[in-house]
C-alpha cells in the first residue's frame, strides 16, 4: 500500500479507501466485517461512510455506520481513520437542502453514538447551499471541532470556487478550514443525461486546475466507474460488448471506449495488471494529492484494487498520462 499525508490534518492515509455505501443492505453485516478486516490487515486505514448510506434502500436506517460501529466496538480503532459525512438533502428531493447548523448537529451527534467513537477524523458536508454564505458555514464547523466532535473538515460535492471561498474566510479569520474534497472522478466519464441525481458535481478541467492551483486533496468518489471497462468484453473479431446494468447505461460512449483501448494499450506494457488496476493509476498515483474511494462487494474485487498501490509509477509515462488524464491536457486553458 501506499500512504500520502492529506493536507495539514497530520493523517498519513492509504491511497485506496474503503467505500461502504450498501454495509448492512446489499452486503451483509458479516461480510461488511469480512471487508473491514481485509482491508486493514493489508494496509488500507480510512473507512469511509455517511449517515445516509443505504438509506435510499428498503429498511432499517443508517445502517452502514451501525456496522461500522459494531466492527469498530469489536476490533477497536487503533491505526484507522473514519471518515463519515452529514447533511446530505431530504431524500424525497435531493434539491431540499438539510446544510443547516442544526442539521448538521444532529447527523453529526447520531454519527458518533452510531459508530461508538468520540471525534470523526474527517467530517463531510455532503452537499452544498448556494444560499447559504461560507462564513457561515466555516464558524459551524470550526465550533465542532472547538467542541472535540471532529478532528477536520471537508466537502462533498462542492466546486473549487466555494471552497476557496471558505478557505479565504477561514484564513482571514484565522480559522480552520477546508481540509479536502470529494468529487466523482474516474477514467470513465458519464454519459449526459443518464445521471438522475445532478446535484453531484463531476470532475473536469476547470476543477482539476482549481485543485493543482490550491493544493486541495481529493477524494475520488465513483473511481472505478461501475466497474465499467474490467465488465467490457471482447468478441473473436474484436468488436465490444459492453456491460448492461448501470455501468453501460451510464458509461457506454465514445470516450470511454477509446479510454479501453488506451488501457489495453498501457496493459501490454505491465502485463501482470487488470484494467481495473490500471483504472486507478491516476487517482493514486498522478500529480494531484488524490486518493480513491472504492466500494468492493467481496474479497476478490478489494484484493484485486488493492493491488493497484503495488504497480510501479514508472510505466506512467508523461505521454500514457495524458491520454489517461485529459484534464492535464486540458489545463492550461482554465
């Protein structure tokens, strides 16, 4: 594994983070652990969840940081990092923003009884309030932190523009401010118009040259896309079958196809390595401060991306870089 130090929070975080968006729902409480100890025992050390996480599923709510919380209680939380987020918007309308101090207070207050532990290594807003200012915001959080109920602070779903707002404000008034992002970022990119939920904001080469520019840490969200390109397959004449479910419906386009051929490309160079590995190469291992948060169902999927943090930076060449990271290419415009 491979570790990098996110910003001046003094944590020293594995480049792969372990999502747990369907603990407790699609995936079992046993084989959540099952994950949570692999993961550990191989050298990951952030888990990250959010009070919503599986909400938007039939049953008993919160369930993610409920087992998070039992696992935690059980192994203790020596050497890991939780990450969690709070004040994502009313279910039934993901515009009904819930960012508000008291909402934010009581997500956050539930998070700590849920997961058994007194302070949140990092804490998330889960979305943004255009109408609500950052000065604002940036005492809220400084006040938790004062209180001892997190340790930093950072944005979910938020553009550059206002987090340098925030940070400006923070700086000015000698405060704490936002220590990271994250953002949906992987090689894949999505299709317009088949994402239901625009609220989310997407990686591009405005917000990468805003992220170089201010040394803001991301946290990549969504990094592996579905799975989209390890799921493509190949016919005897070569031509592609492209995966169904959520991953075609909304990756299957032309740009993501040239991106699997320049991944098979990069393959026959480091031939040990999957596509999915190589997926991954320039979240982990690129110029920015980034790292990837992967949500894996089973044993094998996590051991093969794990394995991602062990292929040498050599092969990432400055020519495969930027036909693997567009935004390189793209960045001198901004």
């Amino acid at each position: 594994m491979i570790y990098s130090l996110v910003g001046n929070t003094g944590i020293n975080c594995s480049k792969i983070v372990l999502g747990t968006d369907y603990f407790g729902k699609l995936i079992s409480p046993e084989d959540s652990f099952r994950l949570m100890d692999y993961f550990c025992e191989n050298g990951g050390n952030m888990i990250d969840t959010a009070h919503v996480y599986s909400d938007y599923l039939p049953g008993e709510k919160h369930m993610s940081e409920k087992v998070i919380g039992k696992w935690l209680r059980q192994r203790g939380k020596k050497g890991v990092y939780i990450s969690t987020k709070g004040g994502f918007p009313c279910l039934e309308d993901y515009h009904k923003s819930r960012l508000s101090y008291k909402n934010i207070r009581e997500d956050l207050e539930s998070s700590l009884s849920l997961l058994g532990i007194d302070s949140i290594d990092m804490y998330w807003l889960h979305r943004d309030n255009l109408c609500i200012p950052t000065e604002e915001i940036v005492q809220w959080m400084n006040e938790f932190i004062k209180q001892g109920m997190i340790s930093n602070w950072g944005v979910s779903n938020w553009t550059c523009k206002r987090i340098n707002e925030a940070n400006e404000c923070a700086q000015k008034n000698n405060l704490d401010g936002i220590k990271a992002s994250q953002i949906r970022w992987s090689l894949a990119r999505v299709t317009p118009g088949t994402d239901k939920d625009d609220t989310l904001v997407e990686m591009n080469s405005q917000e990468y040259y805003g992220y170089m520019k201010n040394q803001i840490p991301v946290f990549a969200f969504s990094s592996q896309a579905k799975g989209f390109f390890s799921k493509i397959k190949e016919n005897d004449d070569g031509t592609l079958i492209l995966p169904d479910g959520k991953a075609g419906l909304r990756y299957s386009n032309d740009d993501n196809i040239a991106m699997y051929y320049t991944l098979k490309k990069l393959q026959k160079q480091v031939s040990s390595a999957t596509i999915s590995q190589l997926a991954l190469l320039p979240i982990i291992k690129g110029k920015l401060c980034s790292y990837a948060i992967v949500g894996c169902k089973n044993i094998a999927h996590l051991e093969d991306t794990m394995k991602s943090a062990e292929i040498s930076q050599a092969f990432l060449t400055e020519d495969i870089n930027k036909e693997m990271n567009p935004y390189e290419i793209n960045i001198s415009n901004c």
